[in-house]
C-alpha cells in the first residue's frame, strides 16, 4: 500500500510531516502552498493508485475549489483510497458542504485553536514523545507568533528565504531528529540575518500613513519582499508606534492582513483568500482598494481582542 503525505511548507507543516513520517510508513512526501493544494492531491491519487492513503497537513482547501475538491473526492472512492486531513485555518461552508457523503474514504479534523501538527500528534497519541512535543511547541511558537525562541525565527526566515529544497532539507533533518542542524545555523549567520533585517527597514519606509476606513484604521505596506515575514513587520511597525486596528502588506503575488481585534479571515474569504482570524492571506494579485471597499461596505465590525489557546500547557 503506497500513503503519501501533503504538508504545508512552514514549520507547523513540516513539523507534521516529520511526526506522520516517524510514525508510520510513508512512501512519499509533498510540500504544498494553498493554492498549490488540489494540484498536488489529484496528482497523489493518481500516485497511490488504488488502496492506499492521503494525509494532508496544515492545509486549508479554497472555496474556490470547491467543486475541483469533490471531484477528487469521487476519484478516490473509486479508486478506494483513504484521506486523513488535519488543519487548523477556519474552512469555508462551501468545503463542508462538498465533503458530504464521503464518510467511508474520508476523516479530517479542523480546529482553529491550536496547530495542524498537535492534531497529528495528537492522532498518533505522540505528546508523550519528548522530540514530537519539541516539533510541537516550535511550530506552536512560530504559528501563533509567541516568538520565545531563537530557533523559532531563524527557521520562519530561512523557510521562506530559499525556498523549496531547503524545506524539503529541513523536513529530511527533523526526521534525523534535528532541530537545529548545523547547516540551518551556518546559512542563517552567513546569509541571511543582515540580509533580512535590512528588507524589514526597507519596507518600513515604504509604509503608508495609517487611513481610517469604517471607524478602524489601517496601516498599508506596499511592495514588500516576499521574504519578509508579515507577523515579523507588524510587530516591528507597533514597536515603532505604528498602531492600527488592521495592517495590510501588500506583497508581488499577494496580500496578508493581520489584527489583534478585527476578523481578518473574514475578510480574506470575499477575496478568495482565508486562513485565522488574526492573521489571513489573499493569493495572487490583489488590489489594495478592493480590501478597502470591502472594510468600509462591512456593516459592522466587532472588535475583540483574540486569545490564543495554548494545548501545549
């Protein structure tokens, strides 16, 4: 039986990933974006073949894809295939309603308050483990932005500034049982520290003057690296005094919002974007305007401010 694992790339993702490969036997693993997710799903079904297994990680389907989901989902009834799917982004009603039915191939788990790799330690009754907790509590620390570690943020820059085979580098170390492996350690001091610090200065001063929409006010960050990591410039901009209910970075193939008070996934989802309520993202080239017109046209917006609840005490 063939069984094939689809991840998301950061560290909650790939801390998933490192969890089912230590558990159970799998034949093959995928790094996956968002919007990459149906692509590579239909392409493992067709890997597996007949009788085998699907385990998605940390991956939130698009109302968009809806119908391409349900598609997939008939596909591998047929072909008598098994799909475990463990996430923690808030999923669209149109997801849920194209799932209907298909309880004999199909189990998943979705809860928005903790992370997609406590779900499948949690699955694998793993928390016991010392190494799997430690995956757990980085990739916690890096998803809800607690930032305790040093470790923490040298992976979430690393990640996303070489791409592809590094994260498949590190997903190959965290199965070794390395957390802080020293090529990791050696290309973050010679590479990457100075290099990113001065992008988070650069985008600092193409910040917009804070604009006041529906009685919030927004802070917009035009033209940002996509190797600056959202979380990482908001928090530098309250440092700075910059405070806002909802700040916008605009990036070259999207946008990310992020709020302490303000449902931003909300927001998200009229542009085809999702992801939590604090901290969303809208793929491919977004006008910032649109994002404007939506805050102002909402009725009504609740401010609240959001509790993170930690699994992990």
């Amino acid at each position: 039986m063939k069984r094939i694992v689809i991840s998301h790339w950061d560290l909650d993702g790939i801390a998933g990933a490192t969890i089912a490969n230590l558990y159970m036997n799998v034949s093959k693993t995928i790094l996956s974006s968002i919007t990459a997710l149906t692509k590579y799903l239909a392409s493992a079904i067709n890997y597996v073949g007949g009788h085998g297994e699907i385990w998605i990680i940390d991956l939130n389907p698009q109302a968009k894809h809806a119908r391409d989901l349900r598609n997939i989902l008939v596909e591998a009834r047929r072909r008598k295939i098994k799909i475990y799917w463990f996430d923690h982004h808030e999923w669209d009603r149109e997801i849920y309603d194209a799932m209907i039915g298909f309880d004999d191939i199909l189990w998943y788990r979705v809860d928005p308050r903790t992370i997609a790799s406590d779900l499948v330690a949690r699955y694998f009754n793993a928390l016991n483990n010392e190494y799997v907790f430690k995956l757990i509590d980085l990739a916690f620390d890096d998803d809800f932005f607690i930032n305790r570690y040093e470790t923490t943020i040298m992976w979430r820059r690393v990640l996303r500034w070489y791409g592809w085979p590094i994260r498949y580098k590190a997903l190959d170390s965290f199965i070794k049982g390395e957390i802080r492996p020293a090529w990791m350690l050696e290309m973050y001091r010679r590479e990457v520290k100075n290099i990113y610090e001065n992008l988070i200065r650069e985008a600092m001063g193409r910040v917009d003057s804070v604009v006041t929409k529906n009685g919030l006010q927004l802070l917009i960050f035009q033209d940002v690296d996509p190797r600056v990591h959202p979380g990482e410039l908001t928090s530098i901009a309250k440092l700075n005094g910059l405070k806002a209910d909802v700040y916008i970075i605009r990036y070259p193939r999207g946008v990310s919002l992020r709020s302490d008070y303000i449902d931003v996934a909300m927001i998200a989802k009229k542009l085809g974007g999702g992801g939590h309520k604090n901290a969303a993202g809208i793929p491919g080239l977004i006008d910032v305007n649109k994002i404007l017109e939506i805050i102002s046209n909402e009725e009504k917006f609740k401010k609240e401010r959001f509790f993170i609840f930690s699994y992990l005490q």
